[in-house]
C-alpha cells in the first residue's frame, strides 16, 4: 500500500468522500456493521486506558485495522495527530471546505511528538478543544470532551487509540468512540448518532487507513 499525496487530495476522491458521506446519512440500517468496522470481537479489552471514562455511554463505536509495522513506528502518527499539528490523515480538500484548516502530514513531525496530560487537541480552529486524558507511548492515546476539571457534565465524550503488538512487526490500531449527550435539540443533532455517526464512520476508515499508509510506507 503506497501513500500517494496527489491521490489522497484530488478532486475526484473529494468528490468520492462527499458520496460515501450521502450514502452512510441515508442507510441507517447500516449502523450497527458501521459501529463494529474492523473490530475483532473482544476490542478493546476492557481494561484499556479510557474504557473507564464513560461507563454508560449514549453510543460508541469501536473501528480497528492491521498495520504491519510495530507499534513504535505507528505511534509517531497517532501522537501528532490534531488541527494545527499533524491533521488527521483524511479529505483534506473536504474537511478544509468546512474552515477546518487542516494539513495532513506525510512525514513525522518532531514538534508533535510530545503530550502530557491536560494537553488540548482541536479538531477545528474554533470549535472547543478536546484535552488528553490519558497518553501512554507506543500504547495508547486517549481524548476527552470535557475539560478535565469538570467532574458532572451533561455531554461529553472520548476519542481513543489504542495500539497492540501483535507479532511479526505488526499491531492493530483500535479507535474507540463513547459519548453522552443530553436531550435537546443541539444535542440530538450533534451529538447523536444520526449525523455524527455516518459522517464520522467515512472520516475514521480514511484516517486509519492513511495511518497504515503513511506506518508502512516509512517502514518499508
């Protein structure tokens, strides 16, 4: 699998994310397969870092793919990951449609290859930041909605990596999702899975797709 930057943003596959998107909106029924994409039955484990956050979330979602590099040469990727820092290896052409700004990397950037807890990552320039809850290196990379001292909120959520050898110079990349909203209309329309889910499902294949991309190719 070779990482082709001219590909990744031209017009035509633009087009093809905007498609996919209209697809996924419009087969709810497709949901629950969408929520499991690449999962094993069994991840995440349990006691993962994060899984702890949110014990009763509204919705969740668990999407895996294997890479075969280790987890050290994924972890470069996972850990610059951010509007304003690595992007997330997506349509860019697409997400910058919308004032995302965002400039996928192709190389490791060093300046990003550092975060400590409380850190904040943004997934737009004006939108709230998300703060990191957890990061252990080489293991896993755990986000959150809400500001990390506040205890009780009424929406919040976590975006999770988690990387696991598997053997052979490979491992998997686990991404897990888990919110709580409220009832309003903002929330319901935000935060549910009505939009958030199928819309989030094209951009999260793309983005573990371009991690294994960019993983192999450097490890080649």
């Amino acid at each position: 699998m070779h990482h082709d930057r001219r590909r990744q943003r031209s017009p035509r596959r633009t087009l093809w994310a905007f498609v996919q998107i209209v697809i996924h909106v419009l087969t709810p029924w497709r949901r629950r397969r969408r929520l499991r994409w690449g999962a094993r039955p069994g991840e995440p484990n349990p006691s993962s870092p994060g899984e702890d956050l949110i014990p009763d979330p509204n919705w969740g979602f668990t999407h895996a793919v294997t890479i075969n590099a280790p987890p050290e040469e994924v972890w470069p990727w996972v850990v610059q990951l951010g509007q304003g820092r690595g992007g997330f290896y997506t349509f860019e052409r697409l997400e910058n449609l919308f004032g995302c700004r965002i400039t996928n990397a192709d190389v490791i950037l060093p300046e990003h290859q550092t975060l400590s807890v409380g850190d904040q990552i943004r997934l737009h320039p004006t939108s709230p930041p998300m703060h990191v809850a957890v990061v252990e290196p080489g293991r896993a990379l755990v986000l959150r909605g809400a500001p990390t001292d506040q205890t009780s909120v009424e929406t919040d959520n976590i975006w999770a990596f988690h990387l696991v050898a598997e053997g052979q110079g490979r491992c998997r990349i686990i991404e897990r999702g888990k919110t709580i909203h409220g009832g309003s209309l903002t929330d319901r329309l935000f935060f549910s899975p009505a939009l958030v889910e199928p819309i989030g499902f094209v951009m999260s294949r793309e983005m573990l797709l371009g991690i294994k991309e960019r993983a192999e190719q450097t490890g080649a």
